[in-house]
C-alpha cells in the first residue's frame, strides 16, 4: 500500500425509495491524485432503506475490505454488511446476524493482520450489545463478547494480540 492506493468508505443519499432520506454506500478510491467514486453493492434484504459503510481496511491492493449495515427505517430491523475488493470489483461476503432477524446487527470497525485473521466489531440485538466477527480465511464467525455495550473500534496487532 502506498499513497497511491487509499481507500475511503461511507453513504450518500441518492433520493431513492421509500423515502428521500434513503442511503446507499459509498466508497472512494484515492490515486495518488485523485478520488474517484468506485461502485459498491449495497444491502438488498426486503425493504431496505439504507445501506451504510462505517469502516474499511486493506490488507493488499486487492484485498480490501469495508463494514457497515442494512437498516429498515420502518421496522428498525438492521443486518450485518461486509464487502470485499479483489483489485476489480466489490462484492458481497456473507456474514452472521446473531442479534436476530427483527433486532440490530451492525458493524462499525475491521481491522486485520492477515488475510485470514481480520476482526470486524458493531452491535446486536436489543437492548444493544457488542458484536465481534472473525474473518479465518473462508468465513466470518460470531465471537463471544462479554461487553454489553456497542463497540465502535477495533485493532488488530497481532494474531495473538
């Protein structure tokens, strides 16, 4: 990675149904001298309203991964987003939503230290609590969590630490 290849993540609001305030994601790609909007797949459960993307981490320039959720404005109903860069597109990665189908599954933070040790944390269920995912290579896994509170930030040192 240099400065030539940075990585910049979010939403912005398109004005689509089924309401105005809709969000879809967003990511950007800095080039060493300027940002371009790369397209990025957004969440696609029934009636969503908006697609966030509140984190992102690159292990390579064509291993970059970015974090975030789906919501149901009318329902509060939210799923778990992961999305992942090969060096030409983004694509959905399919992740874990243990806080239940009607109740919060999001992801804030990812950061990694290999391609198959990546750490992704957010918040599940209701009230909320913290939600720890694990990326090993072929899947993300549900990580026991003893905090009661949302987590908003997440490093990965080590594979041990």
């Amino acid at each position: 990675m240099s400065a030539t290849d940075i990585w910049s993540v979010g939403e912005y609001n398109p004005g689509v149904p089924p309401t105005v305030t809709g969000r879809r994601t967003l990511t950007e790609h800095w080039n060493g001298k300027e940002w371009s909007i790369v397209p990025s797949p957004n969440s696609s459960f029934p009636n969503v309203s908006a697609t966030r993307l509140y984190g992102v981490d690159a292990m390579s320039t064509n291993d970059v991964w970015a974090v975030g959720y789906g919501e149901d404005f009318s329902s509060l109903k939210s799923e778990t987003l992961i999305i992942h860069w090969n060096g030409k597109s983004w694509s959905i990665v399919p992740s874990p939503n243990p806080g239940g189908s009607e109740y919060t599954n999001t992801l804030n933070a990812i950061d990694g230290v290999a391609p198959n040790d990546i750490w992704s944390v957010g918040a599940q269920g209701y009230p909320e609590k913290s939600l720890t995912l694990h990326w090993n290579g072929s899947s993300w896994q549900t990580i026991p969590n003893a905090c009661r509170t949302p987590l908003t930030g997440v490093v990965a040192i080590t594979s041990r630490d």
